[in-house]
C-alpha cells in the first residue's frame, strides 16, 4: 500500500457547496421579490389637447377609464367594468376629497364621458381631472 504524503497539495476544489448557495440565493430572491401587476389592460388612446398642463399623477388617485365602447372601468378595483347601474354605488365608497382622474379613449362615446361626469358631479365629487395626451400647436 502506498503511502499518502501529508505534505502534497490537493488540486481539485469542491464546487458543490458554491452551486448550493447560488441556489439558495437565487431561490430567496425569487420569492421575497415583488411582481409588478400588469396595468392597462385596457388599450386606450387618449385625446390630444394642445393647451394640457403638466400635472404629476397622484398614487391614491381614483382613475375612471372610459373604452373606445363607451364601458366603465375602475382601475383602483382590479380593473373589472362597471355597469352604469353600479357606477353611483362604487363611486360613493370614495371619499370627497379623493382626486378623481378621468382616462377617456379618443373614440368613446361622448355620453359616455357625460353621464360619468354628471354621475361624480351629483354625489358630489366636483374636482376632477382629464387625461390627455400633449398635442402639438
């Protein structure tokens, strides 16, 4: 039997502990991150305005998108459409001081735009904003 010197150097190194802790890693970070919620399912094209003001967009804002087909969607409730039946009551949860901000497709009907306005205008929300795109002059 041949002897081992105890003065030779190994030359492998051993990754397997490596491989395991980039694994752990990778697996942490896979679970602690956050996942960006996918917004605007809803594909519109707003109007341009060529007397818009540059306005920064609230967090807690409350936005109204109106479609192309004149339906209502409420982006603060995960983005479902709105009957015009159920549009006073979701309305009434917010409060009057919210800032309420209008997405209105280009195409949409005009009554549509209406009827929302005069809904938020009867329950008393009378502050409200237009979403526009900046037009050229």
């Amino acid at each position: 039997m041949k002897r081992k010197n105890p003065f030779e150097v190994d030359d492998e190194i051993d990754l397997t502990p490596l491989i395991d802790v980039v694994f752990l890693i990778l697996i942490f970070f896979m679970i602690t991150s956050t996942f960006v919620k996918e917004k605007d399912l809803f594909k519109i094209i707003l109007p341009k305005a060529t007397s818009a003001e540059s306005q920064k967009l609230e967090k807690d804002a409350v936005i109204f998108t109106i479609t192309a087909e004149g339906e209502y969607v409420l982006e603060s409730i995960d983005e479902q459409i709105v009957s015009k039946k159920d549009l006073g009551d979701k309305i009434k949860n917010y409060d009057k001081e919210s800032i309420i901000v209008i997405k209105a497709d280009e195409k949409a009907p005009m009554g549509s735009y209406t009827y929302l306005t005069g809904v938020l205008n009867e329950l008393g929300f009378f502050k409200y904003s237009i979403l526009v795109n900046k037009g050229d002059k």
